[in-house]
C-alpha cells in the first residue's frame, strides 16, 4: 500500500475522505495540504512521509492510480504548482 494512503487510514481517515484529498489535491495542491495538516496526524507520523514524498513525488502518483483517480488532472495540478513555486 501507499506510504501516504497507509499513513491517512492509521489514523482513521475514511476511504472517502482520503479520496478527497487526492482530488482536491489535484485540483489545488495548496489548498490539499492544508487539509491533510488539519486532519489532526501527529507531526512525527506526518513529516517522515512529508519527506518521503519530497523526495519520491511520484508516490503521488502512485496514490492516486491506487484510488482510481485522474491521472490527467494530477499532471495539471504538478503544472500548476510547478508555476506558483517558480
């Protein structure tokens, strides 16, 4: 299982509501890890997989294949996020 999915269902986050935040995530990254930060996962379990992430950012990806979710609109959002940090 994805590292990230598996984090978000150890602390009880519905099947639904992480299916959320990899829609919202590839609709607007900003606003995504607001999200995830406001879920209330402790800051040691969130920053090793945060870590992760930043240095395997096809993780991403890869959760959002698992979750059937749009792929084409994931590569959107890396565009769009790709724009804001540059």
């Amino acid at each position: 299982m994805n590292p990230i999915i598996a984090l978000l269902k150890d602390n009880h986050i519905s099947d639904e509501q992480i299916k959320t935040i990899f829609t919202e995530l590839t609709q607007n990254p900003l606003m995504a890890m607001a999200t995830i930060g406001s879920l209330g996962i402790p800051q040691e379990q969130l920053q090793p997989v945060m870590m992760q992430v930043m240095t395997n950012p096809s993780l991403i990806k890869e959760a959002v294949a698992e979750l059937g979710l749009d792929m084409a609109a994931l590569e959107q959002a890396k565009a769009q996020l790709d724009q804001q940090t540059n």
